[in-house]
C-alpha cells in the first residue's frame, strides 16, 4: 500500500540536509575537478546534469541545475508550473540543447544528447499528454515500443521474411510479457483509443518498457487520474524499478503521490534547483514550503 499522506504539520523549520551540498562557483578546471569528484563520491551516477543553463527568448527554464541519478532510483523532479521539469527532461532525452552544461549518461558525455540515439543508450521516455497510435490496439501499440531496437531493414519487415519474421515474433512475445506484468492482457485486442484515460496512460507505460530501457523518463504519468488510478499506477512504476531495474526519472504534480513513491526528489522553482533529497528531507525544507504556498517570507511571519 503507497503512503500518500502529505500535509505541511511537520512545519518546524528544520534545516535540510543536502544530500550533496552545492559547490562554490569556481569556473574552469578547478570546478570541472571538484565536480568530478563529487559525482565518483555518488556511486557513479546512471546519469548526471552538470550545471544546465537553458533559454527561450527572454525566458530562463533552467539556471545552472546540477542533478544525479543513481542506477535503479526512483527520482522525482518537481516543482510549481512553469518551474522547467519538462525542460529538464527534454535535455536529458536530447530534445532541448542546453546553452550551457553537460549531460552525462552511463559514462558518455553530451552537450546535447543524441536524441535518435536515445534507445540504444537505454533511454525511454513517455509524454505529458497521450501520444498512442488510436486506432491500433494496444498489442500494436506496445510491440511498436520495439520498433527502434530491430535491426532488420524496412523491406525485410515489409515482406516479413528471416530475421525480420524472428524479430517480428521476438518483439510480440516481450511485448505480451509486458503486457501481462502490467495487467492489461484482457483489453490486449482493443483498440487503444477506445480504453479509459487511466488505461491508456498505462498502455504508454508498457511501450516505454517494452524495450527493457536502463533509464525511463515519465512525464506525469499519473495526470488527469483518479486517485485509485494514481496508485495502481505508482504499484507499476515501484514494480517495473524491482522486476527489470528500471531507474525510473518521473515528473508529478501529485505531491503525495510523489513523496511515497520517490527516493529522491529534485525541487525546481523559477527554472532554479531549490532543493534535493529524501521526501523527509523536502518535506520540510522551508524553500519548498514557500515555492509550493507562495509565501513572501519578508511580509508572513505567522504560522500555517
Ligand atoms: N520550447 C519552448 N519554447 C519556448 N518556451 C519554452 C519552451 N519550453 C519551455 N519553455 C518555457 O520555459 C519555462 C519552463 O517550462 P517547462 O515546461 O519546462 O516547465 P514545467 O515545470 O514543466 O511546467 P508545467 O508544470 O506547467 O508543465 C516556461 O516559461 C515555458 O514557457
């Protein structure tokens, strides 16, 4: 069962303690050194971004952010609207390209990510509105999850013969194994478009798995459900992170479910990384707590 009660009682102003305390701006080598060593200090992180800065016209989506991730974590990146968690998922998928930073992934290190290249570095993502192939059933839609992992040609797929048969029957069978693990064998001949919203939301789960990728980006995964829905869903991402090791990056605006599905949780606010830890640990962070109800500190010393 999800622990998704969250209130803001346990307001007693606490300092945070910064899982990983941020560096003094020192540019050139010297900084390029000490971030080195502080990204060996994490584990190795599956994938790190060092100092993103990016830009649309006037607007900054995100200032100098920092972020690890561990193999096999559940990372939360959330923060009010417009705070830049879509622009950072974008850059870790290499569909924005930051003015500045880097971004590293398994030992590789890009300004901007290949974005065609992003299934071979094991990288899958879903997207914040539906993005499933209607009027295919959900057995079509899943198995196309697979489409960028095959090696055969077109014209062998076309006229389905050697490899291109094997990997066709391949990519069925992992694709009903997912399928199955996600509980969706009884709608598997529907069409895709005709299933509950909270249906198709895990259809698009399934096909993010489906390639078995290191990595796999959600980008709220649980909008527009109910609340039953919310945590089925949340038993899925926790299930798909022990059955297959998935590190699993998620976007969400439902706090609660947030706080008793992460392990860690990034806090953006105004494109800047204001906080970064436990759910404990934001949980009473007092920048949080502000960016979430808005206080101007200066003008409201009273209780909440
Ligand atoms: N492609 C783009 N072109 C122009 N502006 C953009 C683009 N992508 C993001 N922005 C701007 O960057 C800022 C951060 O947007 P972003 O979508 O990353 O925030 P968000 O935290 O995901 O917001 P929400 O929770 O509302 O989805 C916003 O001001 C947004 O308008």
């Amino acid at each position: 069962m999800l622990d998704v009660h969250y209130t803001f009682s346990a307001l007693d102003g606490t300092a945070t303690l910064r899982e990983y305390p941020s560096l003094p701006r020192v540019e050139t080598k010297a900084r390029t050194t000490q971030k080195q060593e502080l990204l060996n200090l994490q584990d190795h992180p599956l994938l790190a971004l060092d100092d993103i800065t990016i830009s649309f016209g006037g607007v900054t989506a995100l200032s100098n952010v920092d972020l690890t991730v561990k193999s096999g974590e559940i990372r939360a990146i959330i923060g009010p609207n417009g705070a830049g968690k879509s622009s950072l998922v974008n850059v870790m998928c290499g569909l924005y390209r930051p003015d500045s930073g880097r971004v590293h992934i398994n030992g590789h290190s890009f300004r901007q990510v290949p974005a065609q290249k992003a299934a071979r570095l094991g990288i899958a993502r879903t997207f914040q509105n539906l993005a499933l192939f209607k009027g295919l059933t959900v057995l079509d839609n899943v198995t196309s999850g697979l489409a960028f992992a095959r090696r055969s040609t077109f014209l062998g797929q076309a006229i389905g013969l050697g490899r291109a048969r094997r990997e066709e029957n391949e990519a069925r069978e992992r694709a009903e194994q997912i399928i199955d693990f996600l509980h969706l064998g009884e709608v598997s001949g529907k069409l895709a478009g005709a299933l509950p919203y909270g249906l198709q939301k895990r259809v698009e789960l399934a096909r993010a798995l489906v390639p078995n990728p290191q990595i796999l980006l959600l980008d709220e995964p649980m909008a527009g459900m109910t609340a039953t829905e919310k945590q089925e869903m949340a038993g899925f991402v926790r299930a798909a992170r022990e059955n297959y090791g998935t590190t699993i990056i998620l976007i969400e605006h439902d706090i609660g479910v947030v706080m008793g599905l992460s392990d860690r949780i990034a806090v953006l606010d105004y494109g800047r990384k204001i906080a970064d830890g436990t759910p404990d640990e934001v949980r009473n962070d007092q920048a949080v707590i502000d960016a979430y109800l808005g206080i101007d500190r200066e003008h409201d010393e009273g209780d909440l």
